[in-house]
C-alpha cells in the first residue's frame, strides 16, 4: 500500500512566495529596498529554524558481499530526486510516496535502537564514535563497521576516476580523508541553489551480512558540522541516520531510508524533530506524521509514476497542532482581510478606492503618493530586464496600432487611418507615461472604443452630419464628464463590477470582433471570389495528390542540450506570435501575388482624409446646436471609457502583482480627460488602458528569486515599477510612422485574422465559457470544476442561462438603431447581479461570482470560514485558496 505524503504537498507556501532568503533575490541595480518596502519582509529569517532548509542525502550501501561501497541514490530539499543510474543524471523532482510498511518498520527499529539529541561530535570521526558504542556490538563488529562508515561515499558530481577511498582508523589520516573531498564538493552546481543557512540530514542504509540484528541510529548533532565527503554538497549536518541489518527479501532498508528522508523533509516533523527532548517526543512526531498521511489503494495507481511537485502549496496552519490553531487561527483571521477563493485580494479597499470626502480628493491624493516616487521611476528602469521588455512591448503595440488603424480607416471611410494610429498612440502614449499614476498602464485603441467610433460614424454618416467635429464636440464633453467623475471620487465605484459584469462586457466585446472579422472575411469572397481548382487566376494550380503521392515522414532526433534551444525558440514563437502571422500573412501574399485588398496608408506625413489639416474645426458644416447634443453620446462614451480605463487599473493593480509604489485612480482618469482634448482635437483615435498589452508590460517586468531548490518554482518578488520602459515603446512608435511605404504591403485578410484570434482569445478565457460548456455537456463527461463541487449543477445551469439571457439582450440592442446607447446597457449588469442575491445564496454567489462591496463587513466578521471548514476537505480547500493568482479574463480585447 502507497501513500501520497501530505507534508510534501502543503509545505508552507510562504517559503515558495514570500519567504525568499537574503542573498537571493534579483539584485536591482535601480533603488535599494526601503525599509517600508513590502518586499523586504519577504526576506525571512534564516535564524528561526522554521525557515531553514534541510538538504537530505541517501546513501546506500551496495556492492555485498564482494565489495562494500556507500553510493548516493536520492536527495531532498523539498521533493525527492533519484539518481538514475542508466541514464546517469538526476530525475526531475517530483512528490515521493513510500510504502506505508516502510514507516512503521521505521518506527518500530527506531524504538528499539540508538537515538543521540544533541550529540557534541565535531567531526565525522568523533560522530562514528559515538554511533558505534551499541551494546550488542561485539568490538569487532565495531571496528569493521566503524570502518565502514568511514569511507568516502560516491557521489554523481566526482570525476571520471576518482575511486572509494576506505577510511583509516585512525584519527589523522581519517582528517585528511575528510577534507580532501570539499573542493569537489564545492563545486557542485547545487550548492548555488541552497539559501544560505540551509544543513544537511545524511541517511546511511544497507544490508549487511555481519550483523545479526537490524541496527537503527538517529542522532540530531547540538552544533551542525560540515562532515567530510558525506554529503555532496559541504553543508553543516544538523541530522544523522544509520540503517543497517542482515540482508532480507526486498529492499527494505533502502526503504525505510527513503522514509527518514521523506520525515526530514516534512516541516512539522523536521520541526518537532530539532525540539524533542527524548525518544518519545521522537516517536510521537512519527505518529503525528502517520495520522496525516493520505493512503492510496494498490491496484488502483502506478507506483512508477512520479508525481510532480504542484505550482503553489498551501499554507501548514492547518497542520499545526489544536492548541496551536486556537491560539493564533482566529486572531490572525480577525486581524487578517477577507480574502476571496478567486484570488482577487482582499475585499477591503485599498487607500486609492476610498472616498476623502473633498472635491478632487482623491486626484490631491495620487498626486501627492505618487510624486515621491516619481525620481526613482527612471533610476528603477537601469536594468538590462528594462531593455528585453521595450523591444517586446514595443512589437506589442506597433502591431495594435496597424491592426486599429487599419479597422478604424474602414470603419470610418478613411476619416482616420494607420498614420493617425501611430501618431496618436505615440503622443498619448507619451504624455501619459510621464504624468499617469500608473506607469505602468499601456495606452491604446480598444475594442469596445472602436466598436463606438463605428457606431459614431454611422450616426453621422445616415443623419448627414460631418464626423470630424461632431466627434470632436462628443470628445470635449467626454473630458468634461470624466473631470466630474474625478472631482467626486467616482473612481470607487469600480469595486461594484464583479466577475459577473466583467464577463458580461468581456463576451459581449469578443463576440462583436469574432462576428465583424468573419463577415468581413466572407465579405471578400464576393469582391474577390475564390477560385476553384484547375484555376490558373492565382498564378498557382492547386492539384489533389495521387495516392501514396503526398507522403511525408518526420525524424526526430534530439542532441544533448536542446531542450533548452527549443524551450528558448518556444517562448519567442508566442511572444512574438502576432508580429511573426503578420509578417507570414504578408510573406504568402507577395509570394503567391494574390489579387487582395491592401491595408490604406497615406504617402506623406498629413491625415488620411484629403483636404482636411491637423486640427479639427469646431463646427464645420454642422449646426450649432449639434455641440450641445454632442453631450448625450458622450455621457454614454463616457461610461464606457470609465469602465475600459478603471476595471483594466483594478486588474493591473491587484496585490498579488505586489505594487510598492502604489496606484493612481483618479489620476489615471484626470490624463486620459485630458488626453481625449488633444486626440479629438487632432483628430486621432481616443485612447484607454489596454488591459492585454498592459498585462504582457507587467509579466516582462517581474522580478524572481535567481536560485531556486530543485522542484521549486522561481519566487515571485514584485514589479520593476518605473516610466521608461512605456516612455520608449512611445517615441519609438511614433518614429515607425517613416515606416509607412512598407505597411501598404498587409493585407487587410491578415489583420482580420489576428482579430478573430484576439475574440476567441479572450472569450475562451473566462469561465462564463466554460460554463456555457457544460449546458452541452452530459455529466458523465463534466471536467472536475471546484464550482460542480460546490454548487448544484441546476443552480449553475441557472446562472449561466441569465448570464446568456443579458448578453442575448445586448446583442440585440448592438444590432438596433439604439446601439449607441449599449454602454448605458452594460450598466445595467451591475443592477441585475444585485438582483441575484435574492435568487441565489451568499455561498452560491461566492463560487459563481463574488460578494459586492455591501458583504465586506458581514465577512470577516460571521464569514464563510465555518461553512468551509464544515463541508470542505483540506485537499479542496487547498485547491480554492492557494491556486495560482493571476487575472483570469481579458476586459478589452485589444
């Protein structure tokens, strides 16, 4: 019977995320950490014996009865990794599981053997000493294994030749033998994955044919001493553990060893272990183990599969023992911020999202937090990360201009166009890296704004009105309405908008491209039919093969050290995704010399439509009045550059991306009002945060712990947060506008494509689609959703069906002559998820969305916690509360 061991599973996961040691962290060559600095309290203390490493070693005992030799056949530090003989290298680390006989084997000989706590040895030779003084050891059975145990083991990391050398008796050679090894071993690439401070466990098993009896030792040292050539890396050992015995059927020892490791490298064991007192404090740590440990019935799973280590553990409160969780469980929770299970933070509001009570309190307020800031903002980007992300964000958004520029010169006739794309990203983009209050945010024309200059356009274009300053009156009162909403602190309201409207307004965007991009396809099988085959129109003939005529065969062969190549090629493949279809898109065109419609670019620096200049006027061949009823599309663009702007600077500044410099609501929406007068004035494309592209500027930004323990994921340390890397991307884009003699050259087919990517993209991301699976899906085949765990599958089928219910409505009013009014539409999601707390329970909602803002009180204080300790099992609530933290739906397509 096998045991999946809980200890390696829900290690304390703020080892992995918050805990990184001194020494390790990614150096930043920008401002030194502050002593308020948030990361700085991930640098644990390597003094609390809590936070030390253990570095556990197994060496075997092989070769009887010909030649004895102690061989390393396994290693731990927080998973196992086997020596692999055949292959001659490490496996990958992966959860170990031990037989449950093993264990209580163990137990049973350490009951009966040698326990040593606080052993003064200093030295291998004084520690072999005291292991050998055992009563049923006849002096020569001593001396033979005293012998033994001072040979130098084999280790993987010494070099071709070097052979076991068997230790001496006495004293000073056994010295020389002891220190001959540690330039080797200092050498050992492992080493540089350790934290400082981390000690070493040595576990010595074998069979041996000279002894009667099973012979168990544990011995924990008072002073951790480096011992010589036993362990492979030359750490100070805290622990030491010797099983041998007369050979039997199996490999029991070698068994029982892995379990002693398996114990060490528990944190509750290998922390009651370092404080027991006596045998039966040892003992006890055992059963405490035992009681945890999660069987597996045999026959129902392969033993030879290794378990890989999950992404992110949970924390071991839990584990600790009852009187324990008493004194510090509740206390921490009432001091502690609610936290949802879907990973969004806490529910109480951060300084930013709260109301001063003051006209422009808020915007005083960012103004004032983020201006001592504001010179490490530039000294923070000197750093080579800051150069690999300008050049990916920089192909990042010279691919969204073309393909904007491009859809916004159809959609409106060519009023703006490809060069107003550039330009107008370029300034914007600009102006707001240097005064924003996120930084960090990347500007850009978004779906939802784009599907509104469409819909603008049309309304001019059927009611005869001249479009240019029309929209120009419509941009000056959307600056005018969202000053007010900075004056009055309506940048709070945003907590308002769950996952609920989020995916309302996420799905309705991404149906509206998929939809456009594929009748757009279809629409040029008219004005450019597709030929059938035998066609010669092309300049290409397409011919079916003959049979066998079409055969293909693929070899595979895979040197040494090309995963790594590949891997490497792999990640700039996707980073790069877009610009490489547009470039293939274009590639094939020229190649084949394809009759299709070619993306419009003016020749000369001046705006895509013929006769007008940079700057707008204010009425044209418009009515007067027409700048006053300008206000009612703007109140509706307002709302939804107020809900595209502010949701994307939720999403960006969530906690677990661990922003020290803060956000900038207010501020934020104060430079995007002022830039809607530039860009309406200018005639260039309106601009908001684009959540994509400004989530791929944060992700090449990340700062990692450099050295890792093997099996353990990079710790994440925070943003680079500075304004030079979106400060370049900018002028650099606006100097791509000489590139405009190449861009006429891609064909509009290509940026439909990479539109319709985008929609499918962002719509298959969000659960709203996973859940509109399950309606089509019988039950027998439903994936193993935490939600189906928790929630009735009829309860689920309801909330999806009001879900498609609102999102049919909108759809239809998009397709009305009242479209220009959806964004008003899509605040009435806020009104209808209010309106399900009287259909559905605090619980279901929490599972199928989450609380609204009027639940932050009633939480912390009744909560949920109850109802999920009563019904929920450690592994689900483990799954639901420590999963991956990251943004789970794209609010803008762009």
């Amino acid at each position: 019977t096998e045991m999946k061991l809980s200890g390696q599973e829900e290690f304390e996961v703020s080892r992995a995320c918050e805990n990184v040691p001194t020494g390790e962290l990614d150096n930043d060559s920008g401002s030194g950490p502050r002593p308020d600095d948030p990361l700085d309290a991930a640098s644990g203390k390597l003094g609390d014996p809590k936070d030390l490493l253990l570095f556990i070693q197994l060496n075997e005992l092989l070769g009887w009865p010909q030649a004895l030799e102690w061989r390393e056949t396994g290693r731990w530090v927080l998973f196992e990794e086997k020596f692999e003989v055949g292959a001659g290298r490490w496996s990958a680390p992966h959860v170990p599981a031990v037989a449950l006989s093993s264990l209580q084997k163990l137990r049973s000989l350490l009951a009966k053997g040698l326990v040593l706590l606080d052993c003064p040895a200093q030295s291998l030779l004084e520690l072999v000493e005291q292991v050998t003084r055992v009563e049923s050891l006849s002096p020569e059975l001593r001396g033979q294994l005293k012998a033994l145990l001072l040979q130098r083991p084999q280790h993987p990391i010494q070099t071709t030749g070097t052979s076991p050398c068997r230790g001496s008796a006495q004293p000073r050679e056994t010295s020389r033998d002891e220190e001959a090894p540690l330039k080797e071993q200092r050498q050992n690439p492992l080493r540089q994955k350790l934290s400082p401070g981390t000690e070493a466990g040595a576990v010595l098993a074998g069979e041996l044919g000279f002894l009667a009896h099973p012979l168990g030792v544990f011995v924990r040292l008072r002073d951790p001493v480096v011992l010589g050539p036993l362990t492979e890396v030359p750490l100070p050992s805290r622990f030491f553990c010797l099983l041998v015995g007369p050979p039997t059927q199996g490999r029991s020892y070698h068994e029982m060893g892995r379990a002693v490791a398996v114990l060490l490298s528990d944190p509750q064991f290998q922390g009651s272990a370092r404080r027991a007192s006596n045998l039966q404090d040892l003992l006890a740590a055992l059963d405490a183990f035992l009681e945890e440990v999660t069987v597996l019935p045999p026959g129902r799973w392969d033993p030879t599969v290794r378990i890989p280590p999950p992404k992110c553990l949970p924390s071991q409160h839990k584990r600790l023992p009852a009187q324990l969780q008493e004194a510090t469980g509740p206390s921490a929770r009432r001091r502690a911020p609610a936290e949802d299970p879907h990973g969004r933070g806490p529910h109480a509001p951060g300084p930013e999202l709260r109301r001063t009570g003051r006209l422009f309190g808020g915007l005083v307020q960012d103004v004032r937090r983020k201006a001592s800031w504001y010179p490490s903002d530039f000294s923070d980007a000197l750093h080579p990360q800051c150069l690999s992300a300008v050049l990916y964000i920089y192909l990042a958004t010279v691919t969204n201009a073309i393909t904007f520029g491009g859809l916004l010169g159809e959609a409106t006739d060519g009023a703006q166009g490809v060069l107003e794309s550039f330009l107008g990203t370029a300034v914007a983009g600009a102006a707001f890296c240097l005064m924003a209050g996120q930084p960090l945010t990347m500007l850009s024309s978004t779906g939802p704004v784009l599907v509104f200059e469409r819909l603008l356009f049309s309304f001019s274009r059927d009611h005869g009105l001249d479009y240019l300053p029309f929209r120009l009156w419509v941009g000056l009162w959307v600056a005018t309405f969202c000053l007010v909403l900075v004056a009055t602190e309506a940048s709070v309201l945003v907590r308002y908008f769950t996952r609920f409207t989020e995916e309302g307004f996420c799905a309705l965007i991404s149906l509206i491209f998929i939809y456009d991009a594929v009748g757009k396809m279809l629409t040029l099988t008219q004005a450019y039919p597709i030929q059938r085959p035998g066609s010669l129109a092309y300049g290409c003939l397409c011919q079916y093969p003959e049979p066998g005529g079409n055969e293909s065969q693929w070899t595979s062969t895979k040197p040494k050290g090309e995963d790594d190549i590949l891997s490497l090629v792999r990640k700039m493949l996707g980073d790069f995704s877009s610009v490489l279809a547009i470039l293939l898109g274009c590639g094939l065109d020229a190649f084949l010399d394809l009759a299709t419609p070619k993306l419009l670019v003016p020749r000369e620096f001046k705006p895509t439509l013929p006769g007008r200049g940079w700057l707008v006027s204010p009425f044209g061949a418009n009515p007067w009045w027409l700048s006053v009823a300008a206000a009612l599309p703007a109140l509706l663009l307002s709302i939804l550059i107020f809900m595209d702007q502010q949701i994307t600077g939720v999403i960006l500044n969530r906690a677990e991306y661990r922003l020290r410099k803060g956000a900038g609501f207010h501020l934020d929406l104060f430079c995007v009002a002022a830039l809607m007068l530039l860009t309406s004035a200018l005639g260039l494309p309106w601009y908001v945060s684009a959540t994509v592209i400004s989530l791929a500027h944060m992700d090449s930004l990340q700062r990692e712990s450099r050295a890792g323990v093997p099996g353990e994921p990079p710790s994440f340390l925070g943003i680079r947060e500075q304004r030079l890397t979106g400060l370049v991307v900018f002028i650099l884009t606006g100097l791509s506008i000489f590139l405009a003699p190449v861009l006429k050259f891609i064909p509009m087919p290509v940026l439909y494509g990479i539109f319709l990517s985008m929609g499918v993209a962002a719509i298959s991301s969000i659960q709203f689609t996973k859940r509109v699976q399950l309606l089509l899906m019988p039950a027998k085949h439903q994936p193993d959703l935490l939600l189906l765990r928790h929630v009735p599958l009829s309860r689920v089928h309801l909330f999806t069906a009001i879900q498609l219910a609102c999102l049919g409505l909108l759809w239809i009013i998009k397709s009305t002559p009242a479209a220009i009014i959806f964004p008003l539409m899509l605040l009435g999601l806020v009104g209808v998820r209010k309106a399900l707390e009287w259909v559905f329970s605090p619980q279901e909602l929490l599972w199928l969305d989450e609380p609204m803002p009027e639940k932050e009180r009633s939480i912390p204080e009744t909560g949920l916690e109850p109802e999920y300790s009563f019904n929920r099992s450690d592994s689900e609530d483990s799954e639901l509360r420590y999963q991956p933290k990251a943004p789970e739906i794209n609010i803008s397509v762009n």
